[in-house]
C-alpha cells in the first residue's frame, strides 16, 4: 500500500505547512476533498485490490494533499521570503490540482464495480486517459519553461502565473484538452443515466447516491472554476472561492455511502474497526495535550515528569476507551456482529445457571438460529457420565 501510506505522509505534512504559509483556507480545500477520497479510497483498494475505484480514490486524494503542500511550501518561500530549499520543487507539486481533480470523471464512470463491459465504452475511457496523459505532459512542460524564467512569477497563491493563468500555445492547448475532456465527461454522465433508467433494486439506488454526489460535485467545480481567484483578493472573496471547492467532497462521500448503506465490498467490519481506531486515537491524542498542558500550565510540573504522566494515563485508558468505542461503532456501523455478541454473551450468562440439559440444549439451539440462520441444527450429547 505505498500509495495509501504516500496519501497518510503528505496529509500529514498538511497542518504544519499550512501555518508555515498561513493559508489556511486551501489546507482546509485539500483536507475536505481529500479526506474521504483517501479514506473510500483505502477501504476499496484493501477489500478489492482489482477494482480500480479505490486506486483512483487514493491517487486523487495524493495528488491533492502533495499539490496543497507544495503550494503551501512555494508561498512560505517565494511570497514569504521564507529561506528554504527546493523552492522549485514546491512550485512544480502544486501544478498537481488539476491532475487530481480530473480523476473523479473516471471514477464516476467505473462505479460501482469498476468495469465497462461496452467496447463503445472502453474505447472512450482510452481515449480520456490519451488526453489526460496529454494534460498532464502540457503541464510539465509549461511548469519546467515558467521555472526556466528569469525572473521567477508567482501569483497571489504562491503558483507559477505562466501555468495558472495559461497563455500562448499552451494557453490554447490546454483549454482545448479541457474541453475535449468535458465532452467525454458529459458522455460518462448520460451512460450512467441511460444505466440508472435500466437499473433495478440496489444497483438502481446506488446509482441514485452517484448522481446526487456528482451533480453537487460538478456544480462546486464549475462554480469554483468560475469564480477563482489567482490575483490580489480580499478575505471574503477568497472565503467564498474555497467554499465553492467544498462541494468536491460529495462524489467520493456518496459512493462512500452506496458502499456502506448497500454492502458493495462487505467492508463492515473494517469500517467499525477504522472508525473505532480513528476515534479512540483522537481522543487519546486530545486528552494526552490536554494533560501536558494542565500539568505544565496550571500545576507547574517539569515538563518530563508531566509527558510521562500523561503517557501512562493515555496507555492506561486505552484499552477500555477502545471496547466501548468499538460497541458503539459496531451497533451504529457493524449490527450483524453486534446483535450475535449480544445474543451469545446473553446466553452465555443464562449457562451460569442451567442445570437442565434439555433447557441447555433448546437454549443453544435457539442461539445459533439467531446469530448464524442455518438451515438445520443438530446438537449431539455423549450418553457417558
């Protein structure tokens, strides 16, 4: 999973280069739309390593976190003065945006089983990935040509202008790619509609989750596009830029619902255990600062004896701290084993105090209807004493 743990380095780099730069509203852009790509991203690619959902997910949501810090990197260095190295690096990175966000047209094609069994269809999706290859190379060669420039332009957002504000042969190129790749993307959402009137049962309601994220999506880009800002801006209009963007998140939290509400990967289980893990880390992490700083603010503590403390209290709790997290995100999250820990730890407290067999035997019978549903049971008891 070198992609997924590349996704969790560059989030992580997200919140200390965000106040390096003081742009706090792009850190949060990327953090919206890349959180739940990377997260329905993971849980796919580690249930169906061979669908390319998740894949897609994980690659989107890396190309967002790495351009967002590069962005962030290039602003602290060139709008900042900050005297950092591999000025040049941060720049290239944060040309990365569009990459990423142009990945979600595929993933609104490929879903929900990541396969096209129309030859019509895959010939299509060849020809977007030959455009989108070409996007991507027009890009890098307009980031190493603005980067040859002397001097250095960068816009109010730490960008390289010549590729921000496209112009020129690349200018012209680049938006005819964009719009060749609108076409095909309009043509993806019509096959997933003439799919949904087709549809039926839960493949019909899937398709119903997609087309609610995906026109919140494209609308959020469209309007985000529109009214962007590359230039001198106040607070407000900048606010509202970043706002626009938050509606990205959509796509990959409604598929992320599909998979959930209608067990596309049966990925249950890992849920309740991503989400239990998730929020007893968070709580751990939240009590263990809180700690340091009541030791070391309000009781004067050295600042070793308090770390240690806070330590030991934090390993102390989480056990217990990750039972009742795990019962509570199983019953919201994972009922099925909910429900069968609850029937047998029932009936395991009624065997404390059995002493007729035939009632044992009915009992246990019973249990097992209700937690595995089988078709016929058959409890054996040895004659011996």
């Amino acid at each position: 999973m070198a992609l997924g743990g590349l996704a969790a380095l560059s989030l992580a780099a997200t919140l200390p280069l965000t106040l390096l730069s003081g742009q706090l509203g792009e850190g949060i852009v990327a953090l919206v739309i890349g959180v739940p790509c990377a997260a329905v991203g993971l849980l796919v690619a580690r249930r169906q390593p061979g669908n390319p959902l998740g894949w897609l997910f994980l690659t989107a949501a890396t190309l967002l976190f790495v351009s967002n810090d590069g962005g962030d990197y290039a602003y602290a260095v060139y709008r900042l003065g900050r005297h950092l190295p591999f000025g040049p690096v941060g720049l290239a990175a944060n040309e990365l945006w569009v990459s990423g966000l142009v990945l979600f047209v595929v993933v609104i094609l490929l879903f929900p089983d990541g396969r096209l069994s129309s030859r019509f269809w895959r010939g299509m999706l060849r020809c977007y990935w030959a455009l989108y290859a070409l996007l991507v190379v027009s890009y890098a060669v307009a980031t190493a040509r603005a980067l040859a420039d002397r001097p250095l332009r960068t816009d109010a957002t730490g960008g390289l202008s010549a590729v921000d504000n496209p112009s020129g042969a690349f200018g012209i190129g680049f938006h005819v790619i964009l719009v060749l790749l609108l076409v095909l993307s309009v043509g993806f959402i019509a096959r997933q509609v003439l799919s949904w009137r087709t549809s039926s049962g839960d493949r019909r309601e899937q398709l119903k989750w997609l087309a609610g994220g995906a026109a919140i999506a494209i609308a959020s880009l469209i309007l985000g596009a529109a009214f962007g800002t590359t230039g001198t801006t106040t607070t407000v209009l900048e606010w509202i830029d970043n706002i626009f963007w938050f509606g990205m998140a959509a796509l990959p939290l409604s598929m992320g619902m599909a998979i959930l509400r209608y067990r596309l990967y049966e990925i249950d289980r890992i849920i309740s255990r991503t989400l239990a893990y998730a929020i007893v880390t968070g709580l751990l992490v939240g009590l263990y600062a809180g700690l340091v700083l009541l030791a070391t603010g309000v009781f004067q503590f050295h600042s070793t004896v308090a770390v240690a403390a806070s330590t030991l209290a934090a390993a102390a709790l989480f056990s217990p701290l990750r039972r009742r997290v795990q019962q509570a995100v199983d019953r919201r999250f994972n009922r099925a084993r909910y429900d069968a820990d609850q029937t047998v730890a029932a009936f395991a407290a009624r065997l404390k105090d059995a002493v007729d067999l035939d009632s044992v035997r009915d009992d246990l019978a019973d249990v097992v209807h209700q937690v595995l549903q089988p078709a016929h049971v058959a409890v054996w008891v040895s004659d011996r004493d």
